[in-house]
C-alpha cells in the first residue's frame, strides 16, 4: 500500500489540500484521506498536484515522422497538401512512433485516442503500456467507386478482437454522406465511438452553407482550372447549413461522437446539437497547439465549456506539433483563456478524456477499484494556481 501525500490531490474534478492518495500494490485507488495530520512511516510527500493519469483524446501516432516537417501558419488546405505530397517520401516510421509513445508514457498520458490510416502502428500500440483506442480513418473524396469502407471493415475484422476499434469518418470534406452513413451503421452493431475532424476552418463551412471556398474548390472546382483538384465523382448537394448542422444528423443514434477540434464551431452550431439530438452523446475534444501550428488558431474553449459539454484535450499529431505533451497543451488553453481554473482544466484532460474514450470504469477519476495511474505535477504556481512554462508532469504509479 503506497500513502501518497501532496499539496493537493486532484480527484479527477476537485482539488484536495493536503490530503494523502491510498493506492494498493496493483495500482489500484483505494481511497483519498483528507486533513492527515499524523504522518506515518510509509508516507511519500510530494510538493506538488497528484492526479490521475492523462488521456490524450485525440493524436495521429502513424504521422509520428513528419515532426519538423511541415511548415506552420499555411491553413488547413494547404497542410493536406503538404502531408499529401510528403506522404511516402519519409522515412523512420517505426522508430519515430516508438519514440512518441515513449514521448507520452514520461509525459503522464495513460490513454490515447489514436487515428490510424493503415495498420503501420498496430504493433506499436498493442506492445505499449499506454491503452489506445484506434479509430480507422476512412475518407472517400466523395467517389462513388470507393472501396474505403470495404478496406475499412477487413482491417477492423482481422484486429477488433485484439485492440479496441472503431471506423470512424475522416472529416466532413473528404466524405460523403454515404460513408458517414455505412460508418453509423456499423459503429450502431458494435457500440464503439466515433471520432470526426470538425470545422477545423471555416472553409469547411462554406463548402457547407454555399457550396464555395478554398475546400470546395480542391475537392470540386473545375479540373481545368486547377490541375491539383481531386477530381471528385459525386456532385456535392446544396445544404446550406454548417458542416456540423449537417451531417450531425447521419451519426449513428447509440454511439459516442468525439468531435475534434471546433475552431469554427458556434454558439448556433451548440444550440443546433443540444435541440435537435438531445440523446446524441458527443464530446469536444480540442487540440489547441495544433491549430495554432497549422493556422494561428485557438478553438473557443470558453464557449464549449459555457454550455457544459464534455470537453477532452488531444495533442494531434507530431505533424502539426512539436511535442506530445498534455500539460503544454494545458498551459496553451490557460494563457488564451485565463479565467479558465486549473481544476477545470485538469478535469479536461483526465475525467472528460477517459468520459470521451468511454474508458472512465478505469481512467479519470481517483476512485475506489480504478487503476487510472498516478501523475505528480510539479512546479506549480500556488499562489495563483496556475500552471507555469516550467510545470512537469512525472509519472508515480
Ligand atoms: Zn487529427
């Protein structure tokens, strides 16, 4: 049994001053003591915040190699583009995703929610410490011939016995409304969840709302006007809404959707999801420091968590970000959004991740029986509590 002691104990959403974590030998919580004032042998002190293990909602372990590679501030267009044209030109995969889920372990991650275009990072997952969830990442490019879905199913019916799987759709501008429908189905028969790239710019939208804007143009526009068009099969309807308001309505009705990113999501989007699938259950899950690398942007944070949503932090992926690190993605929402407290954040990125992955029976949360692990974050401003650029998070348990 290890007595674990420290400025505070964060329980998954409140902070506990001076109170002791009781863990047994397997990891397990068995119960937190509050106001211990007689220390006994076996105590440990730690002069910092004890938390669960975090869960990093939202990562790509496969583009691991692109670290570095990419340049930042172009837009999302032009970023597909380059991991497009990049796309087999590297090398080092292997070793470069060892390193990253090496990277997270040190860094305090416990569980990942990761995208995997190919099963290139299977090995590496199923050999690591960390749980990972796979979400297959399908996209048609609204081509009608598409096998994707067909590709999609063999890979989830050869592994969903020996890792936990989904097939999830890729992001609202590269499929169609019949892939996103395929995909509901399935996830309805194996009641798994869903993840989506969502309103990641607003050229998403316009594609949307009036079938215009930089998107539009690369997936549709005229061949002979751009010789880089995809040239897509399917013309794309008239629906004149947000993606969101959109294709919301094809999700499968008992499955989690984690929505990614929501740089351009709005009060009206909210209010459209909360009125119209009130029994939908999704999650936001924000990457911040990826969107500041690809376009200089920061999701509204302060609007998802208003309207209490189950908000998660994703690190994305070494493609658009120079490190795996939770705690800097932390730092980057609490400097944007300084009325944000750290126990709010905190909950994003332990209780919300594992609530978004549907692993809270065991991550999250210090409760009795779950075995979320233990992270000690050190150098924190206690005066203001705050995080500081110094701030570390050190795996205990
Ligand atoms: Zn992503």
């Amino acid at each position: 049994m290890r007595k674990i002691k420290a400025q505070y104990i964060f329980d998954g959403s409140r902070l506990h001053k001076l109170a002791t974590l009781v863990v047994n030998e397997g990891g397990g919580i068995e119960t937190i003591l509050h106001n211990t004032t007689n220390e006994t042998a076996c105590e440990e002190f730690f002069n910092g915040i004890v938390c669960p293990g975090f869960v990093n909602a939202h990562c790509h372990l496969e583009l691991s190699h692109y670290r570095n590679r990419i340049p930042q501030h172009e837009g999302l267009p032009q970023f597909i583009k380059n991991v497009v044209k990049l796309r087999g030109s590297l090398s080092g995969e292997l070793e470069a995703m060892q390193a990253a889920d090496g990277e997270m372990q040190q860094n305090g991650i416990v569980a990942v929610g990761d995208i995997s275009n190919t099963d290139g990072s299977f090995s590496v997952k199923q050999h690591s410490s960390i749980y990972y969830h796979t979400f297959i990442e399908l996209l048609d490019l609204f081509n009608s011939n598409s096998k994707e879905f067909e590709y999609g199913k063999k890979l989830f019916s050869t592994h969903f016995h020996t890792m936990p799987l989904s097939l999830t759709p890729h992001a609202p501008y590269t499929c169609s409304r019949k892939l996103i429908e395929r995909i509901a189905l399935h996830a309805n028969e194996y009641k798994y969840p869903l993840s989506i790239h969502n309103q990641e710019c607003e050229a998403e939208n316009e594609m949307y709302r009036s079938n215009s804007g930089t998107l539009y143009e690369q997936m549709f526009a005229a061949d002979s006007k751009n010789s880089e068009t995809i040239n897509a099969k399917l013309p794309f309807p008239q629906y004149g809404k947000t993606s969101l308001q959109t294709y919301s309505t094809w999700l499968p009705c008992n499955s989690h959707t984690l929505f990614v990113h929501n740089t351009h999501t709005t009060q009206a989007d909210i209010d459209f999801l909360k009125h119209n699938y009130p029994d939908l259950n999704y999650s936001f899950v924000v990457c911040p420091q990826s969107n500041a690398y690809i376009a200089h942007e920061i999701p509204p944070f302060d609007v998802l968590l208003n309207n209490k949503l189950n908000v998660a932090i994703g690190t994305d992926s070494l493609a658009s970000n120079s490190k795996l690190n939770i705690v800097s993605e932390l730092l980057a929402l609490q400097q944007a959004f300084p009325n944000v407290s750290l126990a709010e954040l905190l909950t994003c990125s332990t209780r919300n991740g594992a609530q978004a992955l549907g692993i809270q029976k065991q991550f999250g949360t210090f409760e009795k029986g779950k075995t979320p692990g233990v992270v000690l974050l050190e150098h924190i401003d206690f005066t203001n509590m705050r995080l500081q650029n110094n701030t570390t998070a050190l795996r205990l348990i």
